[in-house]
C-alpha cells in the first residue's frame, strides 16, 4: 500500500474515534494531516521529516473531514513561497543543503506535535493536548508509515514532555556536542526513531539567541552517521 494511502486510512479511522469522543469545546483548529510527494521522497538521499509546535490556525476551524485537510496541506505545498518567514528559511536551508541536487522537489515532509490549535491560533492548554493525543492517535503511526532518515524536531526543549507523551516506547534526550546544553539541542533517541532525530530550538529563538550554527552541527552529524 502506498504511503497517501495509508495515511489516509490512519487519519479517517482515528477522525472517526474523535467524532464519538466527547469534544467539550469547538474552540479548537486542525487537524494538520499530511500528503506525502511520494516518488520524490522516497527517492530523496534523505527522508526528512520536520515537526514545529502547533498548527497556529491551520484550517480556520475544527474540520473533522480527512480529505479537507488533506487538500489543505497539498495546496500548501509545503510553502513553497515560505521560505521569507524564519521558520521556512531554516526548514528549506536546511534540506536544501543536505540534498542540494533536489533543491525544486518536494523531498521532505512537515508537520506538528500538536495537530490542534486554539481557534486564535494560540497553543491549546495541557489538558486539551492529552485528550486529543488520546482521542486522535496519530504520530507515532506517521512514523512508521513514512519511515523517515531524519526528524528535526524545531519545538524547544519546552515541548519534550508532550513529545514523550506520544511516544509509547522510551525517550531520551543525548547530548550532541558537550559544549552545548541538551536543553539547547539533542539527539532524540526512542526504538521508533531514526538515529539520526534531534530537538532544537524553533528558528524564532535560533535566530534571536544567534544560535543558527546548531543547524550546522545537526547537518554534519546527519552527514557523518546517516548509515546508522
């Protein structure tokens, strides 16, 4: 089966889970579900997947039809023109100097943690975040269904615990330089993750802390370790 195929048979079950789950609020947005390029990603020298935080009023509202937000992320285009916003700028920097030879393709993926936001586009509260982590089972699926090389997780050292929580198999954050603190970067290490899997700063931060030579670090250790 392929990998769109797939997904789309995780996403319509676990919407269905949410629908007859009990939603105590409609202020709510998402979900970001994503669409995979599939030829130029599997063909890519590295499957990278990148996560951010939140999906900061992706669709406009709740929209718990499969092929809606779908469609939202294929027109996106993995913003293409994106790349003028910080956040873009270090995600097509990044892939475009890993794989320079396929900088017009779209050979990388992007999604959050948190496939929900508030309506206004503000982070949902702790509660929220568990029971739709509970309720809408995804990430770990993703995983394993899209099987990347590399995960760049641009969520902040703030953001481990809900990462762990989606996570059913042990995490741990390895330091990555010794002069670096982990809470500035790691190697994320699980049984469900490539070796190559680290948490960083998001580019907002990299930037205004003057730290974006950690995306360099992270793209010599992706160079130096990718046959692990």
């Amino acid at each position: 089966m392929q990998i769109n195929d797939q997904l789309v048979k995780l996403y319509e079950k676990e919407i269905s889970i949410l629908k007859n789950s009990n939603i105590k609020s409609w202020d709510f947005d998402g979900p970001l579900l994503m669409h995979c390029w599939e030829k130029e990603y599997l063909q890519s020298e590295f499957k990278i997947l990148f996560f951010g935080r939140e999906p900061n009023g992706w669709m406009g509202d709740l929209v718990l039809n499969t092929s809606d937000c779908i469609n939202k992320y294929k027109d996106f285009g993995l913003c293409e023109n994106g790349r003028y916003t910080t956040f873009w700028q270090y995600i097509y920097h990044t892939k475009n100097i890993l794989m320079p030879q396929s900088i017009t393709q779209k050979n990388f993926l992007w999604s959050n943690v948190s496939k929900f936001s508030k309506l206004n586009g503000k982070s949902i509260d702790l509660d929220s975040y568990k029971f739709f982590c509970d309720n809408f089972q995804i990430l770990e699926t993703e995983l394993k269904i899209l099987k990347p090389d590399v995960i760049i997780f641009f969520t902040g050292e703030s953001w481990d615990d809900k990462i762990r929580y989606q996570i059913n198999s042990e995490i741990q954050f390895k330091s990555v330089k010794d002069e670096i603190p982990i809470s500035k970067l790691s190697r994320v290490q699980s049984e469900i993750l490539p070796y190559n899997t680290y948490r960083v700063d998001h580019p907002t931060t990299l930037q205004l802390q003057k730290n974006w030579n950690y995306m360099e670090i992270i793209m010599e250790q992706i160079k130096l370790t990718h046959t692990k």
